[in-house]
C-alpha cells in the first residue's frame, strides 16, 4: 500500500488518518469514534473483504494483490457545482 514511504491511496482530511490507522493499521478496537459517513463505509469495506478472503489461501491473496498492484486507474476530477 506504500509506494518509498507515501501510501498510494490519499483520502480527504480525516478519513487519510483513519484509513492508516484503523484500516491499515489492523486495530480492532470496538471504541473507534466514527465522525464521518465515509469513514463508516471503509471500516464495512474492511470487514467485507476480511470476511470474502478469510477462506482463501496465501497464493490467492499474493495473486489478488499482485492484479491490485498491476492496475492502472485514471482520475477524473469534477466540479462540486450540480448543474
């Protein structure tokens, strides 16, 4: 997930500090202070994926990785004003 010391993925504000810590950084603590939507949408992320490869093996999950590793993602930014 780290690419010479900067994390691939930047998130906004305090969702970046919470993905490192609470996604990331494998703490499981049941006090975690949620303040944001997204933030209650990463850790289901988290426990969605942890749950679909808790049944696979090391190989799948080195290949599963290494296909993460290998995409190339563009990105389109838009104006927040709806027209």
């Amino acid at each position: 997930m780290k690419y010479k010391n900067r994390f691939k993925l930047k998130l906004q504000d305090e969702d970046s500090e919470f993905f490192e810590t609470y996604i990331l950084g494998d703490i499981s603590n049941p006090e975690i202070t949620i303040n944001r939507p997204s933030q209650q949408k990463l850790l289901a992320a988290k426990k969605y994926f942890e749950s679909q490869l808790s049944s696979s093996s090391l190989d799948e999950i080195l290949e599963i990785k290494d296909k993460i590793n290998k995409t190339k993602l563009l990105t389109y930014s838009v104006e927040d004003n709806v027209k």
